[in-house]
C-alpha cells in the first residue's frame, strides 16, 4: 500500500481571519508522474499541478488550491507555510478590526489525495486554534479502490468522488484507494486496527485491462477480497462496484478483463447467500456509469473534476436502494415491486442532475432518507483529526467542482506504491498485475 493522505482533512474552528498550515510533503513518484502524462491535452496540461491542499471555510469550498511543491522537506526541517485567508476582516474608515474579536470560523483543509504529507503546525492570527465542537460525523465511509476513487486528475483532492460522497452523506472518510490496485486480500492487512465503517464501498477491477492475468487466479483473487472484507466488517453494509466499460479501450492481449464483472458477480453473490443466512446488512452490486469523453482527462479513464461529480451523484442516487429486502434477499433490486424504481425512493436533492448555477445543498431530508438506508451504527467515532468549521451555505457538488480551478502553478504531487506481480498464467494468489509496474519498466 501507498503512504499517501487522500480524503485525510483537517478539522479546526478559529477566529483567526488568517491561518497558516505548516507541511512537510512526500516527492511525488515517477510512476504517478508516468500516468499523468497521459492526460488530453485538451482537458489539461499534463505537467501542471493536479494535487495540493484545498480547504472549505464555513462550509464554502475555496476556489484557490494550494499546490504542493515537488521539492520535499528535509526530517527536522519546517514545510511550506499554506496561508488561508479565512475572510471576515472588517475595517470603517480608520478604524480597524483587531486579530481576535471576529467571528469563528469552521475550517476543513484537505490534504494531498497522491502522495504523502507531514502536518507540522497551525498558526492563526485570532486568539485560539481549537478542535471543532458539536456533533460528529454521522458515521464513516470506508472506501477500497484504484486511482480513479484516489483522485487521479480531479486537481483538488476534495474533489475525488469519495470526498464528495462522504461529504454529501456528513460521513467521516477513510480513503484506501490506491492507483494501481486490483483485489489483493493482503491490503487489507493494512487497514488502522478497530476501523469500524458504517459503509464500505469497494471499487476495483478496471486495472485488469492493462496486464495478463489468468480468469481462474483472477476469480480466486475477487473471492477471498470480499470474502475477507465481509469477515472484517459483518455488520456494515457492503457496495461493490463494477468497473464502467469503456468503448474504444481494448484490454492487453492475454487479460481476463472482459470476465472481471461476471467473476465480481459471483464473489458478490456467495457473501450475499452467507448474509441473507445470517440476517446481516445487504450486498449490493453496481455498475459505474460509463463517462463521456470530455468527463475522461486520459486513455486510461481517470475523471476530471466534473466526471467525479457526476460519479458521486451515481453513488449517492443508488444508496437509498440499500434498504431494498428484495435486494437483501436475492441480489436484484426492485423484484418484489414494493420498492421498484417508480419515485418510491427517497430522492437525492443535494446531488441534482441538473446542471449549471450554484445550488445550496438544504437536502436535509434526502440525506437523512440516504443515511437511514445505511443504518449507521449510534456510535462512531470520527475517522480523521476533526475540527470542522462549516458555514450553513454550503455549496453542492457541481458547486466545487466549478470553484475549484487552481490558479497557481507548480509542480504536482501524486502517491503511489508500485506492488511487483506476475503475469503468467501460473500466477499465485496475492500477485497480480500492476499498471505502475508496467510503467516503470
């Protein structure tokens, strides 16, 4: 597994109107560098920055990320500052406001989603930097993908489709998605002792196209990964997502690709019956949408900013299905006719299809609706250092995705750790193919 910081956030309340984040960050891997090469050119300059620290303030998402330098510090050494001018500085004529007497702010800074970065200290002009208050987060997300759900080529590591859906869902993150990954049990080995998710979303499969792989290794390897993350979270309910097909984009010769939604399928379908036999949460399988071209930053189909929204509203639009006992009981949603999709679901307001404008969030109810299908466990405790200073206009999805548009060049920054795999038939359990592998080489 990678040492990277994706969907990790920084939670403070302050009445500073300026803070400063000291950082140290980790360099930035060839075999990250190697993939974002390969952008369009028309959806993006492949040597700008696509990685740095973005905040919200007051739940506003700032327009302004801060790149991270590809130069990182020596041990001992202070990081970059990262200056946040959180507003609400206020002067009349001569007279100014001092430091300390405005308002409090709710601050959340999000760190690099590619590679490593070390937090040193926060600074800020007002009289206190403190741990938010008030309620925690409704539960945690735990997310187990590949680079697209790490947040290759969205530029903003809040941007990742992840960091949208917890967002969205007032969830605590723990993003492990990390480019290059298939279904390896052994990564999940790597998983913070006592993690207790309220939902796992794993979302992997689509880097079988780019190496050899036998069909009946491939389907062993799919099979004890989800087996495994059933006996570690038995009580959470579990997605399971698809990789989107993809027209045009031919898997290597010698790939299993084109079985690996089938063989997802049947892994799916074997934790399924073990459930419905143990009346534990439901197993759901879905099918990522396939993206246009212009939502696509390369051949390899990493999403830009807007194709990660819209990814997100995908997520989010098939939750509520979650609460579906036909779906519990036999792996199809709707066949009982009860829940079938004729506007019987809770509707997701917050993550309206529709596009073009700002719109306020205000899906209170639609949230609630999401968040009980899941059926959160009471007690959860926040996954990251909180301190959430959120402001009660928050912007949606297609909001963010629209403000943030860095404005500042630099070098990028991406984390990745290349995992070594066979490629012949023969391949044991626990080797797999590696895109950064290839890359590398």
């Amino acid at each position: 597994m990678a040492a990277c910081t994706a969907g990790v956030r920084l939670e403070f309340e302050t009445d500073a109107t300026q803070v400063l984040v000291e950082f140290a960050a980790d360099t930035e891997p060839r075999a990250t560098r190697n993939v974002l090469k390969g952008m369009k050119p028309e959806v993006g300059d492949a040597t700008a920055p696509h990685d740095g620290l973005s905040a919200d303030v007051d739940g506003k998402h700032l327009s302004r990320v801060v790149l991270v330098p590809d130069v990182a510090a020596a041990p001992g050494e202070a990081g970059p500052g990262v200056l946040l001018d959180l507003g609400g500085f206020k002067s009349r004529g001569n007279l100014v406001q001092l430091p300390g007497f405005g308002d409090m702010h709710r601050v959340r800074v999000w760190l690099p989603s590619l590679r490593g970065c070390e937090l040193r200290r926060v600074y800020g002009n007002g009289s206190f930097v403190r741990p938010v208050s008030g309620e925690a987060p409704r539960g945690t997300l735990l997310v187990l993908g590949d680079s697209v759900a790490q947040g290759f080529t969205v530029g903003d590591p809040a941007l990742a489709w992840p960091s949208l859906v917890a967002d969205e869902l007032q969830y605590g993150l723990v993003n492990q998605s990390v480019g290059a990954q298939v279904f390896q049990e052994s990564s999940l080995g790597a998983l913070p002792v006592g993690m207790d998710p309220s939902l796992v979303i794993v979302a992997l499969g689509a880097n079988y196209r780019y190496g050899r792989c036998n069909e009946r290794v491939t389907g062993r390897e799919i099979a004890s990964y989800l087996a495994r993350a059933d006996e570690l979270w038995p009580s959470v309910p579990l997605v399971v997502m698809v990789p989107a097909k993809q027209p045009g984009r031919e898997a290597v010769r010698g790939s299993c690709y084109e079985r690996v939604a089938d063989l997802i399928d049947e892994a799916a379908a074997r934790v399924r019956r073990r459930r419905l036999a143990a009346s534990a949460p439901v197993v759901m399988v879905l099918r990522a949408p396939t993206l246009p071209e212009d939502l696509l930053s390369d051949e390899d189909g990493h999403p830009t900013a807007a194709g990660a929204a819209l990814l997100a509203r995908f997520v989010c639009s098939e939750l509520p299905k979650l609460s579906c006992q036909c779906l519990r009981e036999t792996g199809r949603f709707g066949r009982c006719g009860a829940c079938a999709g004729t506007g019987t679901l809770p509707p997701v307001a917050f993550l309206s299809q529709s596009g073009g404008g700002t719109k306020k969030r205000g899906g209170r109810k639609a949230k609630a609706a999401v968040a009980a299908a899941i059926e959160p466990k009471p007690e959860v405790a926040p996954v990251l250092a909180n301190a959430a200073d959120t402001e009660a206009e928050a912007t949606s999805v297609s909001a963010k995705v629209e403000a943030a548009k860095p404005t500042k060049p630099a070098s990028v920054s991406a984390n990745k750790l290349t995992r070594r795999a066979a490629a012949v038939e023969d391949t044991p359990v626990g080797q797999t193919i590696s895109m950064f592998t290839l890359l590398d080489e």
